[in-house]
C-alpha cells in the first residue's frame, strides 16, 4: 500500500510534527483544521461560523490537493471548545455538506490548538 503526505500551499502548515493529510491507495485521512486564514496566519474573525467556514475551506483544499473533495467524505469529526456553538457551528456545516452528509462524531474538548473555537477532521475516499 502506497502512504504519501499532502502538502498545499492554500492551507496554513501543520502546527507540529504531523502531516496536512495522508493518502492511501484508496482514501485520505486529514489531521484536524482550526479556523486560521492562511494567507495572513491568524484566526478569521467572526466568531463560530467564520471558523467554522475557514475550516471547511482549509479542508477543501486539503482534499483537493489530496485528489479528492468534500463530497468524497465519508466520516468527520468535529471539536467543539464550547458545545453551546453547536447549532451555529452545524448551520454552517450544512452548507458544505448540503446532501448525502458523512458520520460524523462532535464532542466538546477543554481546550483547542491556539484557543481554536472548533477543529475539524476528516476521511474522504480517494476520486477514481
């Protein structure tokens, strides 16, 4: 089985010792996005759903760059700091994933990389 490591330049880089993304023969796996605008390195403001939208995005390139999309995704996982963003952070989920949605597992967490409101990751099956 083939395992090689996804770069893009449309993302901000890995924060540590891990990968942007891991692609098998037949699937990618994503480390975890936060709400960081590349381009200028610091979190898009706007509170949840700004996150939450660069988040979506960042793993849109990650995926795109990876040979895949987002309507390849069969599994997320979201990370909440505060479950109480849940119905924002799900309206704008939505948008991405209007129809044929992925599983997906949402927990709230003490804290997140950089104080991130939401952190989100994801497996997509590689397009044919």
């Amino acid at each position: 089985m083939v395992r090689n490591v996804i770069k893009s330049e449309k993302v901000p880089a890995a924060l540590g010792p891990y990968s942007l993304a891991i692609k098998t023969d037949s699937m990618v796996f994503t480390s975890g996005q936060i709400g960081i605008d590349p381009a200028s390195g610091e979190f898009v403001e706007g509170g949840i759903e700004a996150q939450t939208r660069q988040v979506l995005t960042n793993l849109k390139h990650v995926l795109e760059a990876s040979g895949s999309n987002l309507e390849q995704v069969v599994k997320t996982t979201v990370f909440l700091q505060d479950m109480n963003d849940f119905s924002k952070m799900n309206a704008v989920y939505a948008e991405f994933f209007p129809m044929n949605s992925p599983a997906r597992s949402t927990v709230a967490v003490a804290c997140l990389p950089k104080n991130a409101l939401v952190e989100i990751e994801t497996t997509a099956i590689l397009i044919d």
